[in-house]
C-alpha cells in the first residue's frame, strides 16, 4: 500500500505526472475510439449497400 | 508508392498491414507505459517530474513528423492527382493537430515544476504554437468548401506553403528569442540522455509511431468506404 | 512588361474608383493604435517600451482587414477568368495584383505608421528602423496574403479563414519587423533584421505567385 501511495504521489511531482498521461489517454484513446467506431459504422453500411446491389 | 495511388490495391495492401501494426501499437505502447511508469529511473535534477518527458517528447517529434507526411501526401496529390494521396493528407491532419495539442499541455505541466511557468516564449514552444496553428488552418481550410475535391487542393496547396513556414519560423524564433530574452539554456533531461531513459524513450517514440501508422490507415480505408458507399447510393438512386 | 503594368494601372483605377479601401485600412491604423493607452495607461515609459510591437500588429491586422477584396470582385463578376486567358502568365498577373495592393494599403501605412510611433512615444533613434522596415515588410505582407485571399475565395466564412491562414505566415516578418527597431534603439544596429527582412521579402517575390495562381486556377476550375 505504502509502495502504491510512493508510486501515486510521484515525488511531489503528481499533479503534473498524472494529468499528463492522463490528457495522453484521453487524446490518443479518442482517436481510437473515434475512428474504430466511424470504420465499423461504415463499414456496416457498406456491406449492406453491396448486398442491396446483388 | 504509386500502385496504391489505386484505391482497390490501397485497401488490399492497407489490410493485410493493418492488425500487425495495431498488434505491435499495443505491445509497443504497453511495453513503453511499463518502461516509463515503472522502470525508468527518476532524473536526479527534475525527480520524477522527467517522467512526463515520455509522452511529451514523442508527441513533438509526432507532430513535426505528421506534418511531414501531410505534406509529402500534399505533393503528391497536386503532382499525380492520386486520389488517395489527398484523402492520405487530409486524415493526417486531426491526427497531427493531436499530437501537437498534446506536445503543447505535456511540455507545460513539465515545464512549470522545472521552470515555474506553465509557459515560456522559448524558439521551440513557438514554433510548435505556430505549428499548431497551421494544422487548425489546415482543417478549416479544407473543410469550407462545400465541393470536397476545391477543399482538399486547396489544403495542399497550404500544407506545402506552412512547410516553407516552419523552418522560417524556427529560424526567426531562434532569433527573436536570442536577441531579446536572457537565455539561460534549459537542456532537457541533463547533459547526455542515459540508456536508462533512452530505451523507454525510443519504445515509446516507436509506440506513437505505430499508433499513428494503425490510425492513418485505418482513416485512409474509413474514408475510401465512405466514398464507394456514396458511389454505390448514387447507382442504386438512378 | 507593358501588359503588367496595364494591370497595376487598372487595378489603381479600380481602387480610387472604389476610394473606401485605403482609407479604411488607415482608419483602423489609427484607431486600434490609439485604443492602447486607454487600455494600458498614458504613461510614457510603458507606452514607449511597447510602441513598436503595438504599431507593426496593428499594421499587419489593418493589412489583413484589405486582403479578402484582393481577387474577390475579379472572382465575382467573372474577370478572373477572362483575366487567366491572357497571355500574361497568371504568376506575373499576381504580382502585379500584390504591387497594386501595396500601393494603395503598404504606402499609407508606412506613412502613417511614424505619425502613430510618435504618439505611442516611441524612442526616436527607432524610427528609420520603423520605417525601413515597414518599407520591406509591407510588400511581404500584400505578397503572403495573396496566399491566403486566392486559397479562400468562394469558401464559406472566408474572411476569417483568411486570417487564421495568414497571420502565422506573418508572424517572422512581425519578429524581424520590431526586432530591428529594438536593435536599433539598443544600439546594435538593425542591420541584421532588415537584410533578414529583405531575404523574406526575395523569397516571397519568388515563391508567393506560384502558390498563389495554383490557388487561383483551383478556384477557376
């Protein structure tokens, strides 16, 4: 327990760690969401145009 | 290069590439997260504040590098009018101003405990500002026609103008900075970069690159669906 | 040669016909320029320190208020095309377009601009800086917002787009531009600025026309 607080508070330095990385995950993580989530919904749609056509 | 000017070879190639790059982003990306969080030493100068360093670091040398490729794709589409070239240029774009956005927060919670000013008109944060800038032109820019094929020429045609721009910026930032402000030079990191801190670095620099490698090609096939599946509406319409 | 000055020739006529554009650009000149010792007080000390950057923002803003008509009418009323057909190569055509800006907007502001210097109480060893500087910083500005007026004509909020693609552009010439005066007041001589304003400015003569009737024929399409 006493490891993870050490580990937390990152020296002193936490509250400029911890946003950081954070604001990476959000911006990166957004990204990957954003466009997985827009590939698949098109990808849907694309699969249904061409089976529409057959 | 120019066999994927086709998109058909585009999407075969792009998916065959595809889920070795999104397999070696997670494992490159875990392994930098371990390395940097828990491996790597703290900076006998800036403690564990120097962990901030690797995400910041790889996210400017993305940004610059982005920029880089948004512009080559731009030449490209002007050049051979490939198809995929500009809809490669304009995927990059979000993906760049990103990358820049978080350079630009990461360097500021850095550089407040090492500074102890959240900001700094130093050469190099200026001219990622700029940079910044330049990728927001960009978007606006292509996004303000409401004829798709006007927006994106006229994007390349911008993207390669901010190319000239950035080294012009840099240089007279450089100046600027010199003439005006009493430098006392900050190095980064302490005099030589240990291995220590060099490996996590690199893993992680690799991770954001293949990150970027798995999105733009998965917003490249995003955007090639799109347009077949406006094709084929506009088939079955008529 | 004789059918680009026709061109500046007819560009001048069109803008004294139309009359409102220098007097515009100056108007706000002045006015922005004067809304800072409101803002930041009278004192002569402050106002000095700051005198140089306050009159080459403001200037460079006033240049931007103009740029958005540069091709606009032309584009409008179908000239720009009739225009692209003349054997005048479209490149020279934008230089001569930029020249005929320059002079109805650059002049005036270089003439104004001591006149404003004086009263931000700027130190008077930095005004032939001021002043060569603008001399070669005002061209550059008409050249590099021919960029940004031929890459936004017909797009939607076009003013605007053509400010935020035109201002970093500006920013080193804005740089040089008070970094020599700066040098000069200091007593290190604005030499160095100047010759680095005077390259931007050979650079843009050579490279701005090119990007510009690329964007121009885009438009045209």
């Amino acid at each position: 327990m006493e490891a993870l607080d050490h580990f937390l508070a990152m020296g002193g330095y936490a509250r400029f760690v911890w946003p950081a990385y954070a604001l990476a995950v959000i911006v990166l993580g957004g990204f990957v969401i954003e466009t997985l989530v827009t590939y698949r919904k098109r990808q849907r749609a694309l699969d249904e145009a061409e089976k529409r056509r057959r | 290069m120019f066999r994927l000017a086709n998109p058909n070879r585009f999407m075969q190639w792009s998916g065959t590439i595809l889920p070795w790059s999104a397999i070696a982003t997670v494992l490159l990306l875990g392994a930098g997260l371990y390395l940097a969080l828990f491996v790597a030493p703290p900076d006998y100068q800036q403690g564990e504040s120097v962990r901030i360093m690797y995400v910041h670091v790889p996210s400017a040398y993305m940004a610059t590098t982005v920029y880089g490729l948004m512009a080559a794709a731009s030449a490209v589409a002007l050049i051979w009018r490939h198809p995929v070239a500009d809809i490669a240029a304009r995927e990059a774009a979000p993906l760049g101003a990103g990358f820049t956005l978080l350079c630009l927060v990461t360097g500021s919670l850095w550089g407040k405990p090492m500074w102890g000013t959240w900001w700094v008109w130093d050469a190099r944060l200026t001219s990622v500002l700029v940079l910044f800038f330049l990728y927001l032109g960009y978007i606006a820019l292509i996004n303000a026609f409401d004829e798709p094929t006007r927006g994106a020429r006229a994007g390349a045609i911008l993207a390669l103008v901010g190319v000239v721009n950035l080294p012009i910026i840099k240089f007279s930032v450089d100046w600027w900075n010199t003439l005006h402000q009493p430098a006392s030079i900050f190095r980064l990191g302490g005099p030589t970069i240990a291995p220590s801190m060099l490996w996590p670095l690199a893993i992680m620099a690799l991770g954001f690159t293949l990150l970027f490698v798995t999105l733009w090609l998965m917003r490249i096939r995003s955007a090639l669906m799109a347009a077949k599946l406006r094709a084929l509406r506009l088939q079955q319409a008529a | 040669m004789s059918a680009f000055l026709t061109l500046v020739a007819r560009d001048l006529r069109l803008a004294l016909r139309q009359g409102g554009d220098a007097a515009m650009v100056i108007a706000f000149f002045v006015l922005s320029v004067v809304l800072f010792p409101f803002a930041v007080g009278p004192e002569p000390e402050l106002l000095q320190r700051i005198a140089a950057g306050i009159v080459w923002v403001t200037a460079l803003l006033a240049a931007l208020l103009s740029l958005e008509r540069l091709f606009q009418a032309d584009y409008e009323d179908g000239s720009l095309e009739a225009l692209a057909l003349l054997p005048l190569p479209l490149e020279a055509q934008v230089l001569a377009k930029c020249l005929a800006h320059w002079l109805v907007t650059g002049l005036p502001l270089i003439i104004v601009a001591p006149l404003l210097a004086l009263l931000l109480q700027l130190d008077p060893a930095g005004y032939p800086a001021l002043i060569a500087g603008m001399v070669l910083g005002t061209p550059i500005l008409s050249l590099i917002g021919a960029i940004g007026a031929a890459l936004s004509l017909g797009a939607r909020r076009g003013g605007v787009l053509l400010s935020l693609l035109v201002l970093p552009l500006y920013i080193p010439v804005l740089i040089f531009g008070v970094a020599a005066i700066e040098a000069e007041i200091q007593g290190f001589g604005p030499r160095p600025d100047l010759l680095l304003l005077a390259a931007l400015l050979v650079l843009a003569v050579g490279l701005v026309p090119f990007a510009a009737a690329a964007a121009l024929r885009l438009a045209l399409e």
